[in-house]
C-alpha cells in the first residue's frame, strides 16, 4: 500500500472510528438501562414535549375551573402518574400544607425538603442529575380554601453530568484514535526507513555483504529494491575492481620476470662482444643473431601484453563480419602452409562439405586465434620431434546452431592435470618460462578472451591417437544485406 493511500485512509479512519465506537457506547448505554427498542426509545423523547403539553393543558383547566377535583384521591393519583411516565411530578397544598408528592418526585429525590420547595420555588432544579423546571400555580378550592400547585418538568433527557463525560469521553476517544492510527501508520512507514537507513550507513562503512530487503510495498518497497540493486552493482564493482587489482599485481609480477630474462640474456651477449669473448667474426654473428632473437621476443611479449591487456578490460572494438568460415579457412591455411613446410609440419584441412557456413566474426582477431593456436601447436611438436614430420589436422563440422573449428596436432599431448587451466593467463604446462619452449603464457588466453567475445566457446583435450586437440565453437550467423558473395556486414 502506498504511502499516500495508508495516509488517507487514517485521516479517514479519524473520523469514522470514533463515531462507530461512541455509537457502540451509546447502544450498550442505552441496552444497560433495560431500553430494548432504541428507535422507540428516541421516538418517545421526542414526543415528550407535545404529550406533557397535553396534560398540563388538562391540569391547567382542573386548577381553574374545576378545584375540587384535586380533593380527590383517584384523580390525583391518575393525574401524578400520567405526570411520572412524562418525567413531570406535581405538589398539591392547600392552606399551605402539602396534601400530594408525586411519587415520580419522591423517587428522584427520596430527601428533598418539598415544603421548602413549596414555599420557594426555583425557576429550576436538578433531581438525580436531571434538570427540572419548575412552574407555581396558585388556585382557590370550592369551599375557599387557598391552594397552590408547583410542577415539576424534565426539560432535557440527558443528566448534566452526562454531557460533561460525554464530552470528555468524547474528546479523549477522538485523541486516542488519532494517537493509536498515527503510531500504526507512522510505525509502518518509519520502521521500513529505519532498515533502509541502516543499510546505507553499512554501505557507508563498506559493508555490502547483507541484502537490503523490506517487507514494505509501494514507494517505499521500491526505494528498498532501489537499495538492493545499488547494493548489488557497487558489490559487484567493488569485486570486479579488486579482481583488476590483483590481475594487475600478477601482470606486473610476470611481466617483470618475463621482460629480465631475456634482457638479462641481452646484457650478458653485450658484455660479451665488449669484453671481446667473441673475438671471432662467427662468435659475433651469433651473438648479434642471439641478441636480435631476444629482442624479437620482448617485442613479441610486450604485443601480446598490450592486446591481451585491452582485451581483459574489455576495450578492444570487434569488426563484425558475416564471412563463410570454409573459404575463410582454406585462404588462411593457404598462407601458413608455407611457412610450416618449412618447419618440417605438413598442414591437412579438413573441410567436411561445400556449402557456405555463415560466422559473424572479426577476421583480424579470428586470423591471432588460428595463428596463436598453430604456433602453441608447433612449439610444443618441436619439443619431441627429432626426424619425423609433424603433422597438423584442421577439421571443420557443425554442432546444433554452432560451426566447430578443430586444430589436432600430432605432439605429445597435454597432461590431464594442465587441460583446465592452459586458457589461464600466465599459465604454463611447460614451467621453466623459457620463450622458446614454453611461450609467454598469453597466447591461449588471448585465444579464450577474443572467441568469447565472438560469443564462442573454446576447449583443449588430447586425441585418442596422441596429440593435442583445440576446438573453436562459434555461433552460425543469419546473413544481413549482402555486400559480396564473400563478406557481408552484420550487426553481431
């Protein structure tokens, strides 16, 4: 429930619940003084004024025209009691002695002193809380003697004291109300803000490990969900900043160890040719040639660490093609068959069929996989090979809406304890750090990083025959508006 409504409906309330309550009171009120019929009850108060105007007319008439009936007992006692049903009552004297109470005002005051009354009469008095009127009616009897009457009439149904507690009651049940919905109300907003300002000062803090959550609906249900996913992205930020942090350490630390190996070896080939160690023309050729191989090397790292570094936070621009993944294939293994050949390794492509394959995929970053793949494949096959030629098998199939590259080489394998970390940056099967068997450590992480962002998946495992297996699965894509027969733009 939303806070405006919850408001509305107290401001409501404030005034409905005290008015449902005072008549609940009002009818116990009434029920507790043996009053069955409420309607018939009010119809009679009512009436009261027109029918006691009834009787004193009658009353008024006997005073002054027919005295002598007040002398009679029946008549009186008729006369007093239809007064009594009224909230009325009369005092009869004559000669100044009284000769008739109403028992109507005997019983509201059983120890008033009505000859005082008699002699004196107030404008008004008040017998048990009500208040009466009073009216002095001098008459004379038959036989001449004096007589006086004095009627007493209930002017207003309600006691005095019963306004001033009904007022109170009235005020003090008003009061509560409003207290008791301003408590609830204000309970049911103040609380939910409480929680969600103890969640900001643990953010404040750094705490982002407990969840903002709320029972509250309405706004401030969807301040609590804006809260939580606050939360969530700073956690998540935070985290991914500390996981940069720690990447950058390990960077530095393998880039320091990888960059002074090689300059090392520099320094000790210069110190060399200067200290005259070679001192023959064939000594300084190989040693220039070694110094140049080194260098290549760190030119090589530092690229490798430049793109894998843009590739890790993710800014590196992918130009999406849709390209036919067969002809692709067979122009790029076409440019490196040369130059395995003379490495002594024989490169077999394998197409499995004619029809085009549409991939949306960068050329230029899908080229570094394929060439980052065939030269892990290479080096790790220089490791054993001695006069026998190696050989390399590109495969290409499909798998569901994926088209799978498979590079199988006939090396020695991949130990099973390396297969689920040789995509991990830095890592090594090979642990001696040596460029020239080991590699840098980057090249199949730069492999990983640039076919997941083609959307692909990348997977290394050993053939059944021996040998290492790479496997490149990357969506098929839908061609757009064709530009070529070879190459067609996409928006991937």
């Amino acid at each position: 429930m939303s806070i405006r409504v919850k408001l509305y409906m107290s401001y409501l309330a404030m005034v409905i619940v005290p008015f449902i309550l005072m008549s609940v009171v009002l009818l116990f009120v009434v029920h507790a003084n043996g009053i069955e019929d409420v309607k018939q009850y009010f119809d009679r108060v009512d009436k009261e004024p027109y029918e006691q105007a009834l009787v004193y007319g009658e009353l008024s008439y006997v005073l002054r025209n027919d005295a002598g009936e007040l002398e009679k007992p029946a008549y009186v006692t008729e006369i007093q009691q239809r007064l009594g049903e009224l909230w009325a009552g009369l005092i009869i004297s004559r000669d100044g002695k009284i000769t008739s109470v109403s028992p109507f005002l005997r019983q509201a005051s059983p120890n008033e002193n009505w000859q005082g009354l008699l002699a004196n009469p107030p404008s008004t008095v008040t017998f048990n809380g009500f208040r009466f009127e009073t009216s002095a009616i001098a008459f004379d009897y038959p036989d001449g003697g004096k007589g006086s009457a004095v009627l007493f009439r209930r002017n207003d149904p309600v006691p005095l004291y019963g306004r001033r507690v009904g007022t109170v009651f009235t005020l003090a049940l008003i009061g509560l109300t409003g207290l008791l919905l301003t408590y609830f109300v204000s309970r049911s907003i103040i609380k939910p803000i409480k929680t969600l300002e103890a969640a900001a000062l643990r953010m404040k803090e750094g705490d982002l490990s407990q969840q903002v959550e709320t029972k509250s609906k309405g706004e401030i249900g969807q301040l609590s969900t804006a809260f939580e996913e606050m939360r969530v992205r700073l956690k998540q930020s935070i985290d991914q900043s500390l996981l940069y942090e720690e990447n950058r350490k390990m960077l530095l630390s393998h880039i320091s160890h990888d960059l002074k190996t090689p300059i090392s070896a520099i320094k000790g080939y210069v110190e060399g040719i200067l200290d005259g160690i070679a001192n023959t023309e064939e000594k300084r050729s190989r040693y220039m040639q070694t110094i140049y191989r080194k260098a290549a090397d760190m030119d090589q790292l530092i690229d490798e660490l430049f793109l894998f570094s843009k590739l890790d936070l993710q800014t590196v621009a992918f130009d999406f093609k849709v390209i036919d993944i067969r002809r692709y294939l067979q122009h790029f293994l076409e440019e490196q068959r040369f130059d395995l050949e003379k490495s002594g390794i024989r490169l077999v492509y394998l197409q499995g069929g004619a029809e085009p394959i549409p991939v949306a995929a960068d050329p230029d970053k899908l080229s570094r996989v394929l060439t980052n793949i065939l030269n892990n494949c290479v080096k790790y096959m220089g490791q054993q090979r001695e006069e026998a030629a190696g050989e390399i098998f590109v495969r290409l199939g499909g798998k569901e809406k994926r088209v799978v590259i498979e590079i199988e080489d006939t090396g020695p394998g991949i130990d099973e304890e390396d297969l689920p970390y040789i995509f991990d940056r830095f890592y090594r099967a090979e642990q001696s750090r040596n460029s020239e068997t080991g590699g840098s450590g980057l090249g199949l992480a730069i492999v990983k990083q640039i076919i997941e962002g083609h959307g692909g998946e990348v997977w290394a495992e050993n053939a059944k025959e021996g040998g290492a297996r790479f496997c490149l699965a990357l969506p098929i894509a839908a061609p757009a508006v064709s530009g070529d027969d070879h190459e067609e733009h996409t928006y991937h």
